[in-house]
C-alpha cells in the first residue's frame, strides 16, 4: 500500500491527483476529502481512462457537499489501467486528499 496522491484540490478543472505508471495498473483503495473552512463545499472526483475527460461517465464521487471543518472517506477497491488518471474538483479552496492504493507491475 502507498500514498498515490495528497494535497490541495483545485476548482475549475481541478487537479491531476494521479496518473498510472506505463506497465502498471493501480488499486485504489482508500480516498478521504477533508473541507478545512467554516462553510460546505463540493467535491467531485474522476477516474479517467488514458486520452479521456472528466465526465459523468468516469465520476466515482458526484458532486458531494462535505461540511464545514469535517471529511468524507471512501473505502472499497477501483481498478486503474496504466495511464488511467484521478482527476479531482473541488468547488472552493479548502478542500484536501489523501488517495492511498497499490501499483501492481502487469
């Protein structure tokens, strides 16, 4: 298990959190957004095929409310193919990850 991605989630088109090695795939397996100020925000969260978009279509978090000075964590077992990516959007600064997985060579 390692971390894949902590820090600061973006607005707009959000953050690049993760990207597939080449010659590997990934387990992600724990995901926790926290929203550091005093007023809820959103969240949404991608897992990307290579070349793609954020989209409906590849959304694992929807636009979720987090409450003020409190966190969300998803637990459970998404597999990603080599160049895959995690793309995360926040609606405000505030919010912050911690994405944590396995990199398996295959």
């Amino acid at each position: 298990m390692k971390r894949l991605s902590r820090g600061a989630i973006g607005t707009g088109a959000g953050t690049l959190a993760y990207t597939v090695p080449v010659g590997y795939k990934t387990e992600v397996v724990d995901i926790n957004v926290s929203n550091t100020t005093a007023g809820g925000l959103t969240c949404a969260l991608h897992l990307v095929a290579s070349g793609g978009s954020a989209s409906t279509s590849n959304m694992l978090f929807p636009d979720m409310t987090i409450a003020a000075n409190t966190f969300t964590q998803w637990k459970g077992v998404q597999v990603i193919d080599a160049g895959d990516f995690i793309q995360v959007i926040g609606s405000g600064s505030g919010l912050t990850m911690n994405i944590t997985g396995d990199e398996i060579r295959g």
